[in-house]
C-alpha cells in the first residue's frame, strides 16, 4: 500500500498495487514477459494479456497527482468564468 499526501495536505492510502492487475502491468514496465508475469501471479497468460492491454503501468503517486491536477484545472476554469 502507498500513502500519499497531495500539494494540498490530503492524504491518500491506496491499495492498488494489491490487486494482480496492476502488478502485471508494473510487471510488464519492469520488462518482464506476460509469459513470466502469468507464471509468477498464478494466472492465466490470456487473463495477464488483457490487464497489460488495458492500459500503461502508472504509479500510484503518478495517478492520484494526475487525479489531483485535472481536478485543480476545472476548478480554477470554473472559477475564472
């Protein structure tokens, strides 16, 4: 689990790199073959595939500052009309 605190003091406790989805594709950025990664997670190589297929590996740092700046920009657009 992370523990994150953003630019405005929130703190977020993610769980994410618990689930075997995000471990495969950490897995797959770290250079692993979804072969190895099917192995290592005891799951199906089809299965491991389509995770690695759904999306690009983001920390879970990167996606909850994303989250945070997206969220910011619509708020500071909402305000300047």
């Amino acid at each position: 689990m992370a523990c994150i605190t953003l630019p405005d003091g929130t703190e977020i406790i993610d769980d994410s790199e618990l689930y075997p989805e995000h471990q495969a594709r950490r897995m797959a950025h770290e250079g692993q073959t979804p072969a190895e990664i099917a192995d290592e997670l005891e799951e199906r190589l089809d299965i491991v595939q389509g995770w690695i297929q759904e999306g690009p590996y983001e920390s879970p740092e990167a996606y909850w500052l994303r989250r945070y700046n997206a969220a910011l920009t619509v708020v500071l657009k909402t305000n300047s009309t």
